[in-house]
C-alpha cells in the first residue's frame, strides 16, 4: 500500500516563529488532508488539498502532486497551535480510506 | 448533528468482556470509517461503509472484531472477548460521497481494557 512519511518527527518553537512541515507519499493520490490533533484527541480538519495551494489565516498547504510531497506552513506559531499535524492521504488504488503518516509534534513555548 | 459524535467517550472493560462503540456520522455523509489510534501512533484504517454495506473489511485485525451500520447512519463497532492489546483510542470518520470526500472526525473513544 502506499506509505506516508512525515517530518520532522517532532519540533519545538518560541511562540512567533514560523515553521514548514513535510509529507511525503510513495504513491499517486487522489486526496490529502492535513489534520490537527489537539491535547484532547480531537482531529481538526486543516485542509483538504489533493494539488495545488491553500491558505487559511497564519496557515497555509501546498501539494505538489508529481514530486508527491506536501508542505504545511505555520506563521507566527501560538501556543494553541501545539499538537499533532497529521497528513493522510488517499490514493495507490484505494479510493476511499486515508493512510496516515505518523504526525509531526508541535510545542509552541510561549 | 453539527458533526460526528461518538459514544461512550471512555471506556474501560475487564479483559474478556465484550464492548460496543458507537458512531453517529455527519446527516447525510453516506459513508462511514472506522480507525484506531495506538498511544502516539498514528490512525490505523480498520472497516470502510458505504451505505449499509462493508465493502472493506480487510483492516480489522482479528475475527472478534465486527462492525455494522444501520439505516446507512449509526454504525456500531464490537470487540469480543476484549485483549490488553485492543486498549486505543477508536475513531470514527464521515464523508460524502460525491466531490472531494473530505472525511471528518468524530472525538473518539478511548478503551482501556484491563
């Protein structure tokens, strides 16, 4: 099946920095998410973005679907932004269920 | 509902017992997943439906798992005869199936099987 690699594994920042997260994906995809996973469990939706560039407030996400990797860009780092970034996609002949990489940990420092 | 809800939100159980995890999608999102999250992994695909029926069920990782959906919205998830190793947290996602079938996550249920 195909594999989803992220990184870095895990990161730590002073609140106000700035920072990029990869994902890598072995495999042709049909759909990424980016997702947020808070202190509580609770996955958020980031963005879906299977190509292109999407922003959204300090975030922003770019695909690059023939070099098969994705970016997500985090502007002026808070500390609620601290969690698990997780990437997931879907593709490599599957046509409904998300491979997820292993999450990046995010500790943003005030 | 706004989103997906799942109950209980913990659950703890005696090694052997059985246990069942619900999920209420998204009204309207014809189709339903379910995931397991191992303490900081990441999500494991387990049971895909679309509608009523399970065309996936390759994930699931033993016969003492089952899983069904009713009136293609509640699902429920079963574990028999529970195991130390089956302590995760249970995830359950919905998406339409038309367009991007974005899934959406519903909060989880935590099991601890002692």
């Amino acid at each position: 099946g195909i594999q989803v690699e992220q990184s870095p594994p895990d990161l730590i920042l002073q609140e106000g920095a700035n920072s990029t997260l990869r994902c890598n994906f072995s495999d042709s995809v049909n759909n990424l998410q980016w997702f947020h996973q808070n202190p509580w469990g609770q996955l958020i939706n980031l963005f879906y973005i299977p190509s292109g560039t999407k922003q959204n407030g300090r975030l922003s996400a770019t695909t690059v679907a023939t070099e098969r990797y994705s970016l997500l860009y985090i502007s002026s780092s808070q500390t609620t932004d601290s969690g698990v970034y997780f990437c997931a996609v879907k593709g490599g002949g599957s046509n409904y269920k998300l491979t997820f990489g292993k999450g990046t940990l995010l500790t943003v420092n005030p | 509902g706004a989103g997906v809800s799942q109950s209980p939100s913990n659950k703890v159980t005696e090694k052997g017992k059985d246990v069942e995890l619900r999920c209420d999608p998204i009204s309207g999102h014809t189709a339903l997943y379910w995931y397991r999250q191992r303490l900081g992994q990441g999500l494991e695909f387990l049971i895909y439906f679309q509608g009523n029926s399970a065309p996936d069920k390759s994930g699931l990782p033993s016969d003492r798992f089952s899983a069904e959906r009713t009136g293609e919205s509640v699902s429920t998830l079963t574990i028999q005869r529970t195991q130390q190793e089956d302590s995760a947290v249970y995830l359950c996602a919905s998406s339409t199936t038309v367009g991007s079938y974005e899934q959406y996550f519903g909060p989880g249920t935590r099991l601890t099987v002692t």
